[in-house]
C-alpha cells in the first residue's frame, strides 16, 4: 500500500487519510528502513529551520544553529525515549519498538515541516528589522506550536493502535500525556545549555556560551523589553550575563 508512495507526502498523515497513514505503519515490513528516511527528513527540515533562525546572527551562526536544532531534538528524544517505552510494556504494551519508533518520529517530522512552514514569516522579520527580543519570542511560539501539533499527531496514533489495533493499553495514552511535558522540560534544559542559536548583532560569535540565570527569566526580560519604549531601555548587561537575563548589578558598567 505505500510501495507507490515516497518523499515526504509519504512520512507526513494528512487530514483526510490519518486512520491509512497509521495502518500503513503497523503492516509495513521494512520499519527500519522508515525510521532512516523519518529522521533523515526532520534533520532536513530542521536544519533549514535553524539556518533562517540563526541568519539574524550572520552567517556563521546560521550555520551553527542550523546544526543545533535538530540536534536539540534528537537530544531530547535520546534522553527521554527509553524511559517512555519501558513504561509502556509495564504497562501492558504489545508495540514493537521499531513501530513506536517511527510513531514518534512521525510526530517530530511533523513538527519539523510546521517549523518550516513559518520561515518565511521569520524571515520577514528579519529583513525588516525585526527586533531581536521580539525573534527571541517568535521562535519560542514557533516552537511550542509546532510540538504540539507534532505530539497531537503522536496521540492520535496511540489512540488507533489502542481503539483499532487492540496492541496499547488506554493508561498508556494519559502516561504519554506526562511524558511530553517531561520531554519538554528536557528540551528546555537541552535549549539553555546549547545557545546561542540567536545572538544579537553586536555580540561575538561563539558556538556556545555560558549564561546566568534560566530560559524563564529569560522569556519574562524578553518580554518586558518589548513592552519598554526605546528611550526606557535599561542599559546592557555586562558580557558574561545572557542578554535576556536581568543585568548584574554586583558589577560596575562600564
């Protein structure tokens, strides 16, 4: 049933078709062969992404940052993969690995071709004069968006291999509920300790950098930036202190 079909129309469940996109899963022999072609494509996908994210930056960060997000992703998915599919066959699972494999990897390509979808929005942006906190928080929204509809793709298939296939138990869709939002968090952490992927214009390049503080008080001083007017803005932080974090007050400007 899929021998005919390839490219990424053949990786992606489209509206109409999610229930034979599924099925399609469980009765494809090659399920390794599926898992490549899965995640070859979300690293395409989201090294594009990254490239138009980091390009604010110069060209030398969009290079970088082109490499970081799928490996942000994929991080993730390392990190947290096992301990979800060990619970699942406690749970009374009868999923082969390779099957859950290429279910959540479904979701990440799904997520990855909604993160392109928005480029030429982000590149708009940019070559306008789009402000940098103001990116910061594009790309954050883009990113929580994106993962839900990819992780909604991800339970609507647990749901079918649970009410038609008969092989996962109903617990386990409510456990992978609490497994995303561990996934997420991870993610986080991941994202914190990877940045740059977006760095301001005057600021050096470097392919990592320590900062103080974390990604929520980040989001909460990009915020507050962006209500401020330009004549209000509070001065620039020393160089050791994330642009996004409140600047340190324990050292002499400048």
């Amino acid at each position: 049933m899929a021998d005919g079909k390839s490219g990424l129309a053949d990786l992606l469940p489209g509206l109409q078709n999610k229930d034979e996109f599924f099925d399609r899963i469980f009765h494809e022999t090659n399920q390794w062969r599926r898992i490549w072609r899965l995640t070859a494509a979300f690293i395409a996908l989201t090294f594009v992404y990254g490239v138009v994210m980091g390009f604010y930056s110069g060209p030398l960060q969009a290079v970088t940052a082109g490499v970081k997000v799928p490996v942000l992703f994929l991080l993730s998915l390392l990190i947290c993969f096992p301990a979800f599919f060990i619970l699942q066959l406690i749970l009374g699972s009868k999923m082969k690995l390779s099957h859950m494999a290429v279910i959540v990897l479904s979701g990440y390509v799904l997520t990855g071709a909604i993160m392109v979808s928005f480029t030429p929005i982000v590149i708009l942006f940019v070559l306008t004069g789009g402000n940098y906190y103001f990116l910061q928080l594009l790309h954050i929204a883009i990113f929580a968006v994106s993962g839900i509809f990819g992780m909604k793709m991800v339970l609507d298939a647990l749901k079918y291999s649970c009410e038609e296939k008969n092989i996962y138990p109903r617990t386990g869709v409510v456990v992978f509920r609490f497994w995303v939002v561990i996934l997420a968090f991870v993610g986080i952490q991941l994202a914190w300790n990877l940045q740059p992927f977006l760095a301001e214009k005057t600021e050096a390049y470097a392919m990592f950098k320590k900062y103080k503080g974390n990604f929520y008080t980040a989001v909460i001083y990009s915020i507050q930036q962006l209500s401020n007017s330009s004549d209000n803005a509070p001065k620039r932080p020393a160089p050791d202190v994330h642009p996004l974090i409140f600047p340190d007050t324990t050292k002499p400007v400048k």
